[in-house]
C-alpha cells in the first residue's frame, strides 16, 4: 500500500471538508483536519447544507449530540454528495443508545452511498442489523475484536462492506478497514486514546480528507487515515511528561498528525493484508 | 469523612453521566469526566433525552447557552432519572441574568428532584428566590461568601436544601456543602480558576460521577466532589511554568484529576465539617 | 495612538460581552476574553437573547455554525445593543459560502448598526457587494491583500466603512483597519495563525471587548484589538518547543494575551498609519 503517497496528496490538495458533527468535539476536528493540511467548515443548518457541501470536496455525517433540527441536513447534505461525487463518511456515534439515532442511521443507509463507514465494533454491529433486518442472528454486539475472534469478525465485516458499498473501519484495540475483499488489519495506536474524548471523531473526519484526496484508491485511503490516527497517539503518548494527563494527551495526538510526513507514516504504520 | 474512598468508588465502576450542558464548555466537561475515571454522554434532542438517560447512571443538567429546543429535554431526561433513581445534579449557569432561565429553572424545581444542586452564590440566592416566593427578603444576591457572613449564609443554605432535599454546593472564594443538616467548609482551590471558563460546569458534571458512584453518601460524594476539583486547582497551579496562562492552567487543572488518586485526596483535601 | 491605554482601560473595567457564536470555537473566544480581562456569556436562544445583551457591555455576533434558531437572536440583540449604546461587532464567517448566511448578513446590515465589522478580505468583499448592489463590478472577492493592491483595497475598505459607519477591519497576511477617514497597516501576526482554528472568532470577540472598554476611541480599540492578536501569535509562536503543532501553538497566543501588558501591546505592535 502506497500510503505515504495518500498523505502527501492530502496535503498537496488541502480538501475543504464539510463537517456535520456534535459539539463536544468540534473544535477538535477542526484542528486535527488543519493539521492534516485539510481545511474544515461545518455548518449543520437545514437552510445551507446542501449548499455547503456543493462548495466543498468531502462531507463528514457524526451522530453525536444528534438534533432533530440537523436530520434533514444530514439527509439533505449526503444526496448532494453523492450527486457531486464527494466521498462521504458516516460516524454513528452512539447508534445503539436510542431509537432517534438508530432511525436516523436507518434513513441515511438508505438514501445516502457512503464512500466509508467508521466506529467501534458495537456502532458497526447495531447499523449491519439495522441495514438488514434479515441479517438474522447476531454476535453480542458488545464483542471486542481479539486476536480470537478476528476471523469471524471480518467475515461478518466484509458482508456489511459489499451489501453497503462502503469501506467499512472498525477502530478498537485492532483497527480493522475492507471493502469487501481486501481486509487490513492494523496494530497502531494506545489504549490511552479511550480516555480522549473525540478521537474517533477526529478520525471520521480525517478519513474524509483521505478519501477526497486519494478518490482512486479509496481502501488505501481508509487505511492510511486509521494507520495515522493511531500512530499519531503512539508519538503523542511518547511526548507525555510527568503530570500530563489526558488533556495532554488530546494536544499531543493532534501535534503528532501535524508534524507526521508520508514517510513517517508509511514506517511507523502497522499493517496486515488478509484477502 | 471517607473521601479517598469515594474517588476509589468512582474509578471503579466508572459510571456512564449523562449531560444535558453548554456547547461552551461541553468538550472540558467530556474530557474532565475521563479523567476521573467516568464515562460521558452528550444529548440534548427530546427524542432521546430520556431513553438515553435510562441507559445511564447519572444526569446533569446545565442552563448554559439555554435551548428552547432543548428545555423539554431538560424535564424529561430529569424525570426519567427520579423514576429510576439515577443521581440528577443541577447547575444553574446564568439563572439571575434571564427570565427564560429563571422560568426553566423553577420549572426544574418543580418537577425534579436534584441530588445535588451546584452554584456560585449569586445563583443559588437566585434560584432559592424562585423555589419560594415566600422567601422574602434577602441579602445582596451578590453577597460573596467571606469568613464574616459565614455562619448567616450556611443558615441559608442549610434552609435552601432542607426545603429540597438536595445537597446545595457553593462554590466560590470559600466552597460551601450541605445537606440540611450538617455543613461543609472547603478551603481548596485557586482564584485563577476563575479565569478559566467551565471549570464550574465540570465540577458539577463531576459531582454527577460522585454521586453515581457513592450512592449511599450523598454529603459526601460532593463534598468530595468539591473538595476534588479545589485540590486539582492547586496542583494544576503548581505545574504552571513561566509564559503559561489560563489556557495551560485548564489543561493542568483537568490532568491533575487524572492523576488524582483517592489517598491524595484525603490527604488534599482542606474541609471543615459544621453541624 | 494609545494602545496601551486601551488595554489598560480593557483590564480595569473588565467588560461583560455578549457572544452569538459558533459552537467550533466558542470555548477558546470564552477563554480569550478571560485571558484579556473581560467577562464572557454565550446565549442564543430568542426568548433570552435581547434581555442578556441589556446586561451585557458589548456584543460579538458571528456566523460560522448559522442556525436558523438564533437568526432572530442576531437580531434582537443587536437591535437592542443599538437602542442602549453597545458596541456590536459583526463577523461574517463563511458569508460567501451560502445564500442563508448572505441574507443573514444583508439582514442584519439593515437593521443593526455595527461599531465594528471584521472578517478576511474575501468576507467583508462579499458583505459589502451585499450591502449595496449598486457597488457594482468588484475585484476577486478571492484578491489577497498585498503590498501592491495595498492602495487600491484601503480605497474599498474606506469607502465600505463610510458607508455602514463601522470601522471595518480585515485581517490577512496584512491586517488593515479604517473608519472611514484613517486607515491603520497593521504588520503584526504570524501565517502559521491560519493552522488554528478560531482566531478569528478570538479576534472579534477581542475587539467588542476594546470597544465595549474605549467607546472614545473606536478606531484605536479596533487597531488595539487587530495588534493584540497579532502579537500573540508572535509571542505563542517563539514559545513553540520541539513537537508542538497547532494545538500547542492555540494554547500559546491565548497564554500571551494573558501576560500581555498595555506597555507590551504599544511596544510590540507594528502599526503604520495612512490617512
């Protein structure tokens, strides 16, 4: 995988990301696309999404802090993405904590393509059974990916891939990215980064910069995103000096992403293929 | 008081709070409650609020940057946590400088009971005003706390949580907790907190985690709380180097809670108990 | 003129403004009034959002996050900021980049009188050919300020400024301000400045905070605001160490507005006066 050259082409092309995300960590997002060499705007009102987008090169949809008042946005902003062709990400924060975020998930898998799909292995399992009611039975969606259970779990990843069409990014103690054929399996990235808030935000929204810069080779994309996010957390947890907490650690992951170059990340990045 | 073990409880079951706060401050709120050893939850739309209160183990509610979308999210998510006897923490943020919070909060009173009730002084002269119109005359509502009206504002007080059974925390040059019956003086803390915004707001969302965790001890879970967040104050402030500012001071505030352990606590914490 | 006064005059009255803000950086213009000695609120809603302002010294509105919701919030604040004698400062974030943000602003252009009007240069052209269609053909609203078309953009500027009766300010590689009459060259600042998010918001939150402590003065608070900031890039940049990206760097310029002295904004900034 040529991930070196997706990041220099990230930062060559500085894609205008659209982001209708929560505000618990909007601010966050914003930097960490900045220092991606991205450009952030985010705008979440029914009246401009679809308008913000058409100015934009890739859309970012997170359920965070959802709001009645945003869903049509979402729905509005994902169509004119896809008519345009900008690859959109969707971060189902929280999908299985309520029945509104669960139907707004439901409508936007119907209506909206997404180029990837990315959260934590309990997001992804609650969106496959709400994609298929025929899915059937299911693992305990609360399974954490082991070493033990990987097989099993990129099967089932793999199937909600191609039935979506999306790359699908699974982050956790093993990061796992497939569109559907081709599976990585990726090995960066510190347990601390739990104790962030946002940091899979940051990357939902970091992976639509990827993808708008990288749109030929969107699994390439995907994975150098997760592969940068996580070592970005391996050299923030490396710059933590006595007294630092998590608050520290927020800023050195975000620093570490600022100064990672596409042969820093194409050394430090830790990936398996399995096809 | 068994403070250390009420920080030990904490990180132990590591309760999942539920806030219904401020955009302002939500990310420090978020990022505070991590570092404790809790877990957050943002949500505000009224089509969740009460099913994703149920899904946690404590609620705080906050009248920052107050919704008119999200006042009804406010009632029921604070009555759905009575029903199931989840801790409800209110922070009447601003409840003298509107009639819009003024009536949401008396609305609140009404209908919820709070465990805890957190504010500077001003708002909870504020807010005992509004409690009863009965209450008649009182003092300045700008009183500041001094050794001199000590005893006067802990009658106060003690009336304030008598007449709603929640425990009433002052904070401010002098933090104040009560139960109605006995009273707490704290002496922790910094006045360069106050150059810091949300540092109120994190303190109750962690007085939140406190009760979750200590459901058994309500006096003492804030005024560990209280004590907690004081202490971080002074160990924050002693790691500011030269050139640092209120910026570097939120950071060293919200990493010493990380660091905080429940035998540091006890042996920081400076409270006075008064019956 | 007297920046330093104008500082000093900031910390000893220590102003209240009202900020109708985005939720990206709200917490850092929180935390940048803090760090300059003034007092912030953020509230938004319609039901409260005149009676805070009466309450309030001075008002930032700004754009970015637009929400249908608070648009009669912009309104009736700055309506009632005008009826008690407010400084209101306008920044049009993204105004450019929707039909629902450009007739925000032509609204809000009507209807409320601006002590101040900030933005990037692609901004305030935009606002501009919005508030007066016989403005006729325009330059690239996209035209950088350079030295070269120095003249000819202190023309538009001078004349946009007459116009609304607003000093208007434009911050860029260079930043430049004018009421009308005099125009102030501003070469404070740092490019790296661009890579944090929100120092614009910062900047315009500042400025009502000059204003709202100089009502004399408007152009020198404005210039006094434009310089302060500038400086603090400069000074948070020469306190960047090895590893430290732009999180570090937004925590820098807030940290050296709070060590900035009067004496240290008239010595530092590099103002060039044209008349």
């Amino acid at each position: 995988m040529m991930l070196a050259a997706c990041l220099d082409r990230l930062r060559a092309s500085s894609p205008l990301i659209h982001n209708i995300t929560n505000y618990v960590t909007a601010n966050d997002v914003a930097n960490l696309l900045l220092a991606a060499g991205a450009r952030p705007i985010m705008a979440d009102d029914p009246r401009e999404a679809a308008q913000i987008t058409a100015g934009c090169d890739g859309l970012h949809l997170n359920l965070g802090t959802l709001s009645s008042r945003t869903v049509p946005s979402l729905l509005s902003a994902g169509q004119e993405a896809n008519r345009l062709g900008h690859p959109v990400v969707l971060d189902p924060v929280g999908v299985g904590a309520s029945d509104f975020r669960a139907e707004t998930a439901r409508a936007l898998l119907k209506t909206v393509h997404f180029a990837a799909i990315r959260g934590n292995i309990s997001e992804i399992r609650t969106l496959a059974a709400l994609h298929s009611s025929a899915y059937g039975v299911d693992a305990d969606p609360a399974d954490a990916v082991t070493e033990d259970n990987l097989p099993s779990t990129l099967d089932f990843l793999r199937s909600f891939a191609r039935r979506t069409g999306a790359v699908v990014a699974v982050t956790g103690k093993l990061d796992l990215v497939t569109d559907g054929v081709q599976c990585a399996v990726i090995r960066n990235g510190r347990p601390e980064m739990g104790k962030v808030t946002g940091t899979g935000c940051q990357l939902s929204a970091l992976t639509a910069a990827f993808l708008a810069a990288n749109r030929e080779h969107p699994l390439e994309a995907v994975v150098a995103a997760v592969c940068a996010m996580g070592l970005a957390g391996e050299m923030g947890w490396a710059q933590m000096k006595p007294g630092e907490g998590n608050m520290a650690y927020r800023d050195h992951i975000i620093d570490s992403i600022y100064h990672l170059t596409g042969q820093g990340l194409e050394k430090g990045a830790k990936v398996a293929l399995e096809s």
